[in-house]
C-alpha cells in the first residue's frame, strides 16, 4: 500500500508539473508574440520605410547624374560631328592603323576633339569608331 500511495502522489506531481510547464510555455509564447508585434510596428516597419526613401533618392539622384553625363555626351558629340572635316578624315576604304596618313588624320581628328571639348576637360576619354565599329582613334589614348 504504501508503494501505491507514491505513485498517487508522484503522478500528481507530475500533473502539476506538467500544468506548470504548459502554462508558462503559454504564457511565453504570449509575450514573444506581444513583442515581435511590438518589433514588427515600432522597429522594423520605420527603418523600411526610412531605407526605401532613401534608395528612392539615391536613384533619382543617379538618374539625373546620368541624365546630365548623357546630355553633355551628346552636345560633345554633336559639336564633333558639326565640323565637316570629321567626315573627310574619316577613312572610306581599309586602312593600316601604323601608316603616315592613319597618324596625320588621327592628330587631326584629336585636334578636333580638344575644340570640342574646349577648356573644361571633364572628360575621361573619347573616341571615334570607323564605319565598321572598329576604333580609330582616342582623346586620351585608350589602348
């Protein structure tokens, strides 16, 4: 009898363990759910919206730098293309990059460029391709 009686008493303690243990699990699971909700309204949500404006900016910003690089591309090319002589120096036929008159109508095609670009000299490079897409010469020199 006295077997049976620890068994009573250690199976309700277990129940009441196990009561315990679910009641507090409960009660955590309460909280966290209180404070990721909390986390998700006050933290999370703001800083997304902050970090969203402020790629937007930066992308407008880009936009319009590259807006403004493009157009003065344009104008440069434009004031090239507006002296006649570019298309007489301009090869019709083949040609050796290393013969005399390749290297006189390349100096005079970079000439042409510096007018073009005048004083500013905020361009890294620029250069002139053939008919066939090919590289005839450059500003700066680009191998």
């Amino acid at each position: 009898m006295a077997g049976k009686i620890k068994a009573g008493a250690g199976g309700r303690q277990a129940s009441l363990q196990t009561k315990f243990l679910l009641a507090f699990t409960f009660l955590l699971l309460i909280v966290l759910g209180c404070f990721s909700v909390y986390v998700n309204l006050v933290v999370v949500r703001p800083l997304k919206e902050k970090s969203e404006a402020e790629m937007q900016q930066s992308a407008a910003k880009i936009s319009d730098q590259l807006n403004l690089y493009v157009n003065s591309q344009n104008q440069l090319s434009q004031r090239i293309l507006a002296t006649q002589q570019v298309f007489t120096l301009l090869p019709q036929d083949e040609y050796s990059l290393m013969s005399p008159e390749w290297l006189s109508r390349s100096r005079k095609l970079r000439e042409i460029m510096f007018q073009a670009i005048g004083p500013s000299m905020d361009i890294e490079d620029m250069a002139v391709y053939d008919r066939r897409g090919n590289l005839y010469t450059s500003y700066l020199g680009a191998s």
